[in-house]
C-alpha cells in the first residue's frame, strides 16, 4: 500500500473564522486504492478537513495537491470534475423531487429535446441496487425514511467514476444490514483503485475497513498509523487523549416497581405497526429492531405524531383519553426525535430559544418574554449536561452534533418528565460525548425516572438496557432481560421472529 500513489494531498491546511481557528496545519496524504479513516471527537476538525478537501470550502492557509500537482479548488463544481466528490453527514437533496430526479439533478440525461427519465430511471435502479437500497426510482424523496435518503446521497455520489470519494459519517442512519452493504461498497471502491476518505464514530466500521488511520484533535492532526494491529480501544484513546474508562455505566439490575406507563393494544398507522409494552421508574426499555422493524413508528404513534389508535394508555395509574405532545408532556411523558436537526432543533435560533422552547409558561410567566430568565436556564444546561459553547449567543446550528444533542437533551428535560423516550441517542456522536449522554441517562433512572431507548447501535442496546423489546415487521416478537440481553439474541429475534433465546455468547 505504501508504493501506491498518491492521488490526493493536503499541505498544511488550516481554516480560520474571523479570530478562531478550527483546524491547523493539517498535512496527510491519500492513495489510490486505500481507505483512509479520518476519526477524532465532535469539534476535532473532521467535517471542515473533509469541505477544504471537496472544495466546499477555501482553506485560510496551506494548499492541496491532486496527483502531484497544485490544485486550488474553487468550489465543489471544480473538486467533482477533477474527481473529488464529498458524501455529506446532512442530506442535502431536493425533497419534492423524485430519486432519480435527485441522482441526475443538474446532470439531466436527454434524448433529443427531452428528458430521458427513461434511462435515467433504469441507472436509478441500478446503483440502487448495487449498494443494497430499498427506494424506488420514481419515489419522492420526501416520502422516504432517513436512512433511505441517506442510501440515496450516496448513490448520487457513486453514479459517476471517481478518483477520491469522501464518506463523512455515512452509516450515522443506517441499520447494520444497510452498513454491511455499504462496507462491500467501500471495499469495492477500494479494489477498484479509487482513494476513499472516511469518516466515522463506528470504530467496529474504522477496524474492518481502514488501511490507514488520521487522528485530529482540538483542530489539530496528532498522526497517521497502519490500521492494523489498531485496535478500537486504541483508537478510541488517541481521540480522547487520555486513557478510556467503561463507557457504560454499571447495570442496575430489574426494576420492582409499578409501571409509570402502560400501553395495551397500540396500533398505528391503521395497524401497520402494533404494540402492548410496560415502561417502569428505574429502568432504561431498550427497543431493538432493523430499520423498517416499526421502532420510531410505534412511539410517534404513541406520542400522536402518526394516526393511531390504543385500548389503553396509561401514565401513573391513569388512563390517558387524548394524546397529543402537549397533553403527553403535560403528564410527564416526553420524546426526544431521531432527526435532532430537522425536527428536535430550531438550528438557526438562539441557545436560549432551543433550551426554553418546551417551558416556556414557566420561564416566561408574564406576556413579556423574560430574556433574564432565559439566560439563567441557559447557563443552568450548559453546566447540567457540559454543553460546549464558545459564546452564549450561538445559534443551535453552529454546535457540534454531539452538543447539539446534549442541547435537545437539556430541553426535553426543562418539563421534569417522568418517562422520557429517546430515539437514536448518540448517531452521529463522538465517543466521548456517547459516555456523557449514557452517563446522563444512567443518572435519570437512578433517580427514578423511566427511559426508553430506540437504538441501531447493538452493542448502546446491550450496554444501556435493563430490559429489550425487539421489533420485526411492525410488531413486538421478543422480550429479553438480564443476562438474555445479548447481540446474539437481538440479532436472531429480529431476524427470525422467535423469542427463542441463543443463550450465553460464545
């Protein structure tokens, strides 16, 4: 690998906003047919190395090189057609457009005078199968599930050759058949010759794929290393700088208590996905399932965000007769979202607006908007749950994913809820910050809280639960606790639709 040449190279790139600096002096080099992992926490630099690589973005100081020669990219329009394509983190696809649409958007392939959606709809289908994605060409995009637009920005990246293809946190969304998919691709691209720059927390993903592996730093590079012999505790140190603890908090073995709710006989979206589940003070109810299993469908369906129907809901003993966020939360009974920026966030509002927005009759008690106030709580979450800001007049947009969520947490958690469901906790997330957020659940439910956990992420399902439903199909098939709550046994209830246990890992 290291007689291969170098297709791509960057002489020490540094980026400046006005007086702060994100990243610096950053010199390192890609090969053609390699994988090359760049990893490092939230805030490291990653995304900003990757947008002065693609041409996105200029860098302040320093250069780079394509095949030997100096090439300043313009924009990303230039990067593309020397062969530099960037698959972003954030879905950046045209919503009222159909999937083919969106793979040819700006490319448009005609015949004659026209449109030829003909052919451009049989390419579709076929990088659409070639990385194991389930939309149709003819779908509109905004019709598909996150993970399935995710599927689809990576097809638009791979229809055309490539020299250098950057992959920022591609599996963020994605189940793990969806992943395992995605790594024959890499891998594929890899044998092909072309250079891939990745980018990912998965460091299971960094250890199977990578040849070589960048650590950055606080902006900083701190080095370069074979990835063999590398080994995920290892790398998860060089990120962090300092030796790991147990990232996972200690069991806390089964609760005793009365359930705080009692859902019977949910069924939503006219029974596509149905469910009878008990949630008790104490305990994280971890949700496991294959994208598609109806995890996130069930809990907006019981939240009221999706048509549905329940012989009975019930928080503290009582039955719940209307169910809307609102009424919900006024009983205690709050979701965090998956989709913390499209959804969770109003990412180009203040901090103060973001952390307040659920509480507000209590913050602002008057017609008047009390700013004090606001700022006082603010001050109070960003100490509560170590929200990094450099200024307090931030916008929510301007934090890194893994503050952004420690953000959406702050605010969820403004009503004092009893039960509180969160969906995808740490996508997207740094290692570091994945201990925060689980230490921070850990300390709800040691205080008598319930949780429930929807999760992709089987070895977070495993770690954080007390008990596991799994899903398949829109429907409950398996219930394990204690010592049951295994990858082996998730994996096999999901797939199969047994509750049949694996017993013990081998």
């Amino acid at each position: 690998m290291s007689d291969a040449p170098v297709v791509l190279r960057a002489e020490a790139l540094s980026k400046a906003y006005g007086p702060i600096t994100v990243l610096s002096d950053v010199t390192l080099d890609v090969r053609a047919g390699e994988v090359h992992a760049i990893i490092g926490e939230n805030g490291a630099g990653k995304s900003t190395l990757m947008k002065l690589l693609s041409g996105h973005v200029r860098p302040t100081e320093g250069h780079i090189a394509m095949e030997g020669h100096r090439a300043d990219f313009a924009d990303a329009v230039e990067a593309e057609s020397a062969g530099v394509v960037l698959v972003h983190q954030e879905i950046l696809l045209a919503p009222d457009l159909t999937v083919a649409q969106n793979l040819f958007l700006g490319r448009e392939l005609s015949r004659g005078p026209f449109v030829d959606d003909r052919t451009m709809n049989r390419r579709t289908a076929e990088i659409l199968s070639r990385i194991g994605a389930l939309a149709h060409p003819r779908d509109f995009l905004s019709d598909l599930p996150l993970a399935q637009r995710q599927l689809v920005q990576i097809a638009r990246a791979l229809l055309e050759d490539r020299k250098v293809v950057i992959l920022d946190e591609p599996t963020a969304v994605l189940a793990n058949d969806e992943v395992a998919a995605l790594i024959d691709i890499v891998r594929d691209l890899r044998d092909q010759g072309v250079a891939v720059l990745y980018i990912s927390h998965r460091l299971e993903e960094v250890e199977a794929l990578a040849d070589r592996v960048t650590v950055l730093r606080d902006g900083k590079m701190i080095g370069t290393w074979p990835a063999e012999g590398l080994s995920q505790r290892e790398m998860a140190e060089l990120m962090v700088g300092r030796e790991l603890s147990m990232l996972y908090p200690a069991k806390r073995g089964l609760s005793a208590a009365d359930p705080v709710l009692e859902v019977e006989g949910l069924s939503v979206d006219h029974g596509r996905t149905e469910g009878s589940f008990v949630v008790r003070p104490g305990e994280v109810l971890g949700i496991g399932g294959m994208i598609g299993a109806g995890r996130t469908e069930l809990f907006e369906g019981l939240m009221g965000l999706r048509p549905s129907a329940a012989k009975r809901v019930a928080l503290h003993g009582n039955t719940v007769a209307h169910r809307d966020v609102r009424s919900l939360m006024a009983r205690g009974l709050v979701y965090l979202t998956e989709d913390r920026k499209g959804r969770g966030l109003m990412l180009d509002k203040p901090l103060a607006q973001n952390v307040t927005l659920q509480a507000l009759d209590e913050v602002n008690p008057g017609v008047i908007l009390n700013r004090t106030n606001e700022a006082e709580q603010l001050r109070s979450s960003i100490r509560d749950y170590d929200i990094r800001v450099r200024s307090l007049d931030l916008d929510a947009g301007q934090l890194s994913g893994g503050n952004q969520q420690k953000l959406l947490l702050a605010k969820i958690m403004m009503t004092d809820p009893s039960v509180i469901v969160i969906d995808e906790p740490t996508r997207g997330i740094d290692i570091g910050n994945k201990g925060q957020i689980y230490q921070f659940i850990d300390g709800l439910v040691r205080k008598g809280k319930a949780c429930v956990v929807i999760s992709s992420e089987m070895q977070e399902l495993v770690g954080l639960s007390d008990r596991v439903l799994v899903m398949r199909s829109g429907r409950i098939v398996a219930e394990l606790a204690g010592a049951e709550i295994t990858e082996q046994n998730v994996i096999y209830a999901a797939a199969s639709g047994s509750n049949q246990h694996l017993g013990a890992p081998i």
